[in-house]
C-alpha cells in the first residue's frame, strides 16, 4: 500500500484527512500558496506554492506516485501531465475538468438522464436578454465557492447587477428540502454511500450554516438519493469520494443541484455519527482499499463555526468553555489565524438520540460559541 500521499490545497479538508491518515501511518504532504494554511503545521511535509501553477504542481508531485486535491481549483493541464506520465491521480483530472465548470457538469446531468434543474448556458454579456423568464439563478460557470458566484434572479433591477461572466441560468427550484449524499467508489468499482442528511442554509452567507443526519425524508425518497448519488459516481468512472447535493420538492422529486469530487462540509458528522468518516472512505477510496461501513452509530448534527460580522483580524473563539462542557458536543476547529465575516473557522458536530436534543444542542452552541477579533 503505498505510505506516502500528496495533497493539492492545505484547507481544512486536508487538515482532517491528515486526522485520518495518521490512524492509517500514512504521510500527508500537502501543496498550498498560504504559508498559515491550516494543514501548515499537521502535515508530514508541507510546500509553499500555488496549486493553480502547472510547474509549481508538476515539481511537488515528483516524489509522490499518488495525488489527491481537496479543492478543485488546481491546475488541471498538470494533472494530466502527470497521469499521462505514470502517476496515479484521484479523483481522475477528467472528472476535475468536468466538475469544476458548472456548464460541463449540467451538460453531463443532461447527456446521462441525470435529474437536475432546467437550464441554459450564458456566454456573458453586457447588454444581453435574460435567457430564461424570471425568477431564476445564475451561477458562475467557473470560480464560485461556498455561496460566492451565486445570484438569484428575480426581476430586471436584480438581472442589472448580474455577473458578466459565463454562467449557468437555471430555473429557481420551489423546493422543500435540500439534501446531500456522500457516495465513495475505489479503483475495484466498490461503491458505497453515506445516509443522506439534510442542510440548513444561512441566507445571507449562501453556505450550509447546519445539517441534521438522518435526513427527515421517506425510506422512498432515501432509497432514491442514495440510488442517484451511486449512478453519478458510477457515470463519472471516477475514484475516491462525491458529495451530490438535491434539491428535494414538494411533490418528491429530487433533483441533482451540484457535485463535489472531494470531502464536503455535508459530510463532517461522519467523524463522530459513523463507524466510517467521509476523510477515511476517501482515503480507502484512492489507495484501493475495502470501503469502510458508512453505517450511523448515532443521530446527529452539523454548524459550522463561521467568522462574526463585524470582525476581521486574528481569530479569538468566546464561549469554548461553555460549548465544550455540553454533553455530545464535539469541536473542531480549523486552526485558521484570522477571521473574517462568514469565514468558515470550524465546525462543530451534535449528537442525541432524539432529533429536538440535537436541536436544542445546536441552538445553544449557535448562541454561545463565536468567532470574534480583538
């Protein structure tokens, strides 16, 4: 089994699959330009460089024989590079060519009678007509992140302030629920998912604020996304782990929104909730191994930490004390330096046998426990 893995980005996705890969003795080098990156001060090797520079990619991998991103956003002419070369990179640069353009990845819902939103692609224009009749969301073709690169739509004043760039313009789903499901698949084609959970947003920030697993949906509906989830990850031909998020609506129907070749913020409980997490079956995934047991232990909870309005600066966390002293409260925070509104800081995971314990939990944790600048 190979014992030395390199990783594109220093996040605090990476920060927790070096959690993992320590229980597994396998050293984490990661790649990242920030030299404070969270995995800076965890990972066996750590390299100062942009993930985005073909060369700078190109020289980090020559000492690894296996590569993994925990962002997308890399350079994907070095990957290819790099597999054609011998290396073994996963998940596959394909499927992060597709993924990280929003057009690709709805072009491919399409051309494989995958479930998702109507849509119309946008070439981007000053002076263009709406494409679709109004409401509707445009979302950034590339770039966008937790939230960013999103816009709804909902009359001409808001399609005046649209972003110019190549979009996506998709129809505005009236839905009831929104739903994530963590599906894995290894190089053998073993392919197993996580119970689907489902999230609560912060409207302001347009990012998963919470996630409640299990997801309070039908054994229908559970089987159904589950189904889906296994036939993207299948469809793509692609190794390691997928998050899929649904839009779930009033009459059942579910509905692909997006698509994530890495571990997800919907995926976090499974540290905790799990016999399996989502950074170990990633883990399992890429280096070939039997898929672990996604079974739920316990019921639980995700929030994220994210960083106060009105503040900026060095990061200083008020109310750990109190949070850490609540029965089935968990922390885990990113080691981010400094703060900034809605940054994500860390999260926290909430477990209870009864879904209002869990939300109780949360809203005192929600209360109590802040990111702030001093």
């Amino acid at each position: 089994m190979i014992r030395k893995l390199g990783v594109l980005g220093g996040g605090q996705l990476g920060r927790m699959l070096i959690q993992e890969a320590i229980n597994l003795d396998i050293e984490i080098h990661c790649l990242d330009q920030d030299e404070h990156a969270p995995c800076s001060k965890i990972a066996h090797g750590f390299t100062k460089g942009a993930i985005t520079d073909k060369d700078t990619v190109l020289e980090f991998a020559r000492d690894f024989d296996l590569l993994t991103v925990e962002i997308e956003n890399v350079s994907i002419e070095a990957l290819f590079e790099l597999e054609a070369n011998g290396k073994s990179v996963y998940p596959q640069p394909r499927v992060l060519e597709l993924i990280k353009d929003k057009g690709k990845q709805k072009v491919f819902y399409q051309m494989h009678n995958i479930p998702t939103p109507g849509f119309k692609l946008w070439e981007g224009s000053s002076d263009a007509e709406p494409p679709l009749n109004f409401p509707f969301v445009q979302k950034l073709r590339v770039g966008g992140y937790d939230g960013k690169g999103v816009k709804v739509i909902r009359n001409s004043a808001d399609w005046a302030m649209r972003f110019t760039e190549p979009s996506v313009i998709e129809e505005l789903i009236p839905f009831e629920k929104e739903l994530s499901v963590i599906v894995a698949r290894n190089a053998d084609g073993e392919i197993k998912s996580f119970g689907a959970v489902e999230c609560e947003f912060n409207s302001e920030a347009n990012l998963v604020e919470f996630q409640f697993s299990p997801a309070a949906i039908s054994e229908a509906i559970e089987l159904k996304a589950q189904s889906i989830a296994k036939d993207v990850i299948l469809k793509l031909d692609m190794v390691g782990i997928l998050a899929v998020e649904f839009f779930l609506t009033q009459d059942g129907t579910l509905l692909v929104n997006e698509i994530a070749p890495r571990p997800h913020n919907s995926g976090h409980h499974t540290i905790e909730c799990c016999y399996t997490s989502q950074f170990e079956q990633h883990l399992r995934a890429i280096l070939n191994l039997p898929l672990g047991d996604t079974s739920l232990i316990v019921p639980g909870a995700m929030l994220n930490v994210l960083g106060e309005k009105g503040y900026e600066g060095p990061a200083v966390y008020e109310g750990l004390d109190e949070v850490l002293a609540i029965p089935g409260v968990y922390v885990h925070l990113y080691g981010k330096e400094n703060t900034k509104p809605f940054r994500k800081m860390g999260h926290v995971t909430v477990l209870g046998e009864q879904l209002e314990e869990i939300k109780t939990k949360v809203a005192m944790v929600k209360q109590t426990l802040k990111c702030v600048s001093r």
